[in-house]
C-alpha cells in the first residue's frame, strides 16, 4: 500500500488517565475513500481514539498523520481540535453536541463559516457580496438537510427535533466543514430499524458523492455488517483483530471479547 492509498495513519498511539492504559499501542492506516468501523465492547476505547484522530486528546506516545488529497503530510496529533477540523477531519460525538437555541438550519450554516468569502468590513455595511454569500449558504446548507430528509425542519429549533433527526443533523453539520475523512460516533444510536436503514443509506451515498473517507463505531451490528468494508476491534484499549465483515463475524477472539456468542451478525 502506498502513501496515496493512506488519509490517515496512526502508529503505535497510546494514552492513560489517572494510570489506566486507555489505548495501548493503537496502529491502524485508513485506505482512502473507505467505509470502515471500530467496533468493541464499553470501555474498550473507541470514542478515546476518535478524541485522539480529532486533537481533542493527545497522545503520550505514538503519533498520528493525516494526508491530505493535495498530498500535504500534516501530524494533526500536534494540533488542536479547530486545526484538526481546518486540516479535513470532521466528527459527530456519541453524545449530541448541537447549538440547541439556534434553528435546524443555522446549525449547518454555522459550519459554512469556512466558506465565506466577504471581509468584516462588507459584513458590518451589507455590501453586495455579503448577500450572495447568504444565499450560497442557505442554499448549501438546506441541500445538506435535504440528504437525511429534514429540510423540511429547517425552522426547528435544533433541540425540539426528535433524536434520531438529531443525530442526522449532526452529521449534516460536519458535512457542512467540507471534510475529507468523516469520524462517526455511534451515528446510530437511538434510532428505530426505520431510522437506521435510512441512515445506512445516506452513509453509502454521502461517501460517495462527497469523495470521503467514513470511519464509524457502531454498536448496531446489522448496520455494521451491512456497510462496513472493513472492521477493526478492540479490547482493553488494544486492536485485537481487523478484517472484512465475514471475517470479523467468525473470529473466535472477537466473539469471545465482544458479545461472547458463537457468531457476530448471523441475522444480517
């Protein structure tokens, strides 16, 4: 594998709180343009290595780089959580993180910010290409809606919205920051089988009409197994396997460590 089929490696990435190991010698390279998982039970480390893939942790050894599709090389584990986004790295959050007192809508205009071109000074005086910077945005940020289906919720405000349509506007939001690898974090939780069919779907499609790369953890098995080209498992902070769906679905270790049954997703 060459460097032009990697957006982001991680090599040996450790990090402890209070003495506990929490991720313990993580290596993992992301192919370009992939759909993958990280999957593990409670506690295992997944959403403390999405906060390491993000700036939002550093880690005490090990280092994390992020290549760029212009080929720039940027080690975004010296970074802060705003670099980090600037770079091209977008996430969701396990648990929501939404401006609940704005509307549905400026939620993904806030996430546009990046691409406006007007300066302060025609900002404060309303000069023309203000307003065509506002009607860009809108446009922008009503089509992002429009892919999980709640444009029609643009005037909502974001707390009013059932869950599951929380969960889809977080997920628009990062959209909105242009991203070139998008983190989701459990994208599905608490949502019904209608919900997550949905949201399989607009996964597949996002990535490819957006050109991204997606990795995802997912306590849902059926949406796991039915997108996820490839999966990697951990345990105690530690990568324990990593493979295709029906690899993974047979490994012995991953069953005994993650739901101790004979086989992971036979259903799907």
């Amino acid at each position: 594998m060459s460097n032009n089929d990697i957006i982001l490696t991680a090599n040996e990435v450790s990090i402890m709180f209070g003495g506990l190991l929490a991720v313990n010698n993580f290596s993992c390279n992301l192919r370009r343009g992939e759909l993958a998982a990280l999957i593990g039970p409670n506690g295992a480390g997944k959403t403390t290595i999405f906060n390491l893939f993000s700036g939002i942790y550093k880690p005490v050894s090990g280092a994390i780089i992020f290549y760029k599709n212009n080929g720039v090389k940027i080690k975004t584990s010296a970074l802060n959580p705003s670099g980090v986004s600037r770079a091209g790295i977008a996430r969701t959050f396990q648990n929501i993180r939404l401006f609940n007192s704005l509307s549905t809508l400026d939620n993904v205009r806030i996430a546009l910010h990046h691409s406006r071109n007007t300066t302060a000074f025609e900002t404060i005086f309303h000069f023309p290409r203000f307003f065509h910077d506002e009607e860009m945005q809108r446009n922008e940020a009503e089509h992002l809606l429009s892919l999980f289906k709640i444009a029609d919720k643009k005037n909502e405000l974001a707390k009013n919205l059932p869950y599951g349509e929380q969960r889809k506007l977080e997920i628009a939001r990062a959209l909105a920051l242009k991203p070139e690898l998008l983190l989701l974090d459990e994208p599905a939780a608490g949502m019904n089988p209608q919900e997550t069919e949905e949201l399989m779907i607009a996964i597949i499609k996002i990535r490819k009409d957006f050109n991204l790369t997606v990795l995802l953890i997912e306590h849902d098995m059926k949406l796991v197994m039915g997108i996820a080209e490839r999966i990697m498992v951990l345990e105690y902070g530690a990568l324990i396997a990593e493979g295709k769906p029906e690899e993974i679905r047979k490994n012995p270790a991953v069953i005994k460590a993650y739901l101790g049954n004979e086989s992971i997703g036979e259903e799907c």
